[in-house]
C-alpha cells in the first residue's frame, strides 16, 4: 500500500514539475510587455508600485499553473485574432483570455493582491 501511495506521489509531482514554466526569457517579455502597458484606466487605478506588484503576480501565475505549450498556444490564438502584435486587445482578444480558465483565475487572484 505504501508503494502505491508513493507511485501517485510521483506521478502528480512529475505533472506538476511540467506545468511550470521556468524559460526566463519567456517569462520576462511577459512582464515588459504588462509593465510597459499605456492604458489609461490601468495608469489612474494602479500606482507604478502597484503595476509591477500586479504584473510580477500575473507572471508569476502564468509561471506555476501553464506549461510553454500552452502558453504558446495562447498566444496564437491572441494574434489570429489581433491586427498586429503591437496592436491594443481587442473585443475578441480579451474573450479568449477570459475564457482561459487559468488566465481568469489569475487576472483576479493578482488584482485582489494589489487591490488589499
């Protein structure tokens, strides 16, 4: 019986390890690109401190809970629906972010931080 305990163990420490994202580069330009955002309702609401805290919280998230898989796959879908990848979210963008289940859970998670 201690062996099959041991035997699940792994396997859910082995998934785990591979739902982590740990390319730094990749992490980072996630970062710039929330830091560097010129939005006018995120400028007014957030303090610059607030919009690192924010962001850092965000990658930090995307880092734990998706692989690069997934991320990647994201992000095609963002730019089949995007004019550009220098372009604002649009209407469409922003419905596949929320419909991600681990992006939602993140965007709220991360701003309940900011906002206590």
């Amino acid at each position: 019986m201690k062996y099959i305990y041991l035997a699940i163990i792994s396997l859910i420490m082995s998934f785990n390890a591979q739902a982590e994202i740990e390319n730094k580069e990749l992490l980072n330009s996630i970062l710039e690109s929330c830091v560097e955002e010129e939005d006018d309702l995120f400028n007014e609401f957030f303090s610059v401190g607030e919009q690192f805290e924010y962001c850092g919280c965000y990658v930090n998230m995307i880092s734990k809970t998706m692989n690069t898989k997934e991320l990647m796959s994201l992000g095609l879908d963002l730019l089949k629906e995007g004019d550009g990848l220098n372009e604002e979210i649009n209407d469409e963008q922003l419905k596949i972010l929320l419909n991600n289940e681990k992006i939602a859970a993140g965007l709220i998670s991360c701003l309940g931080k900011v906002l206590e």
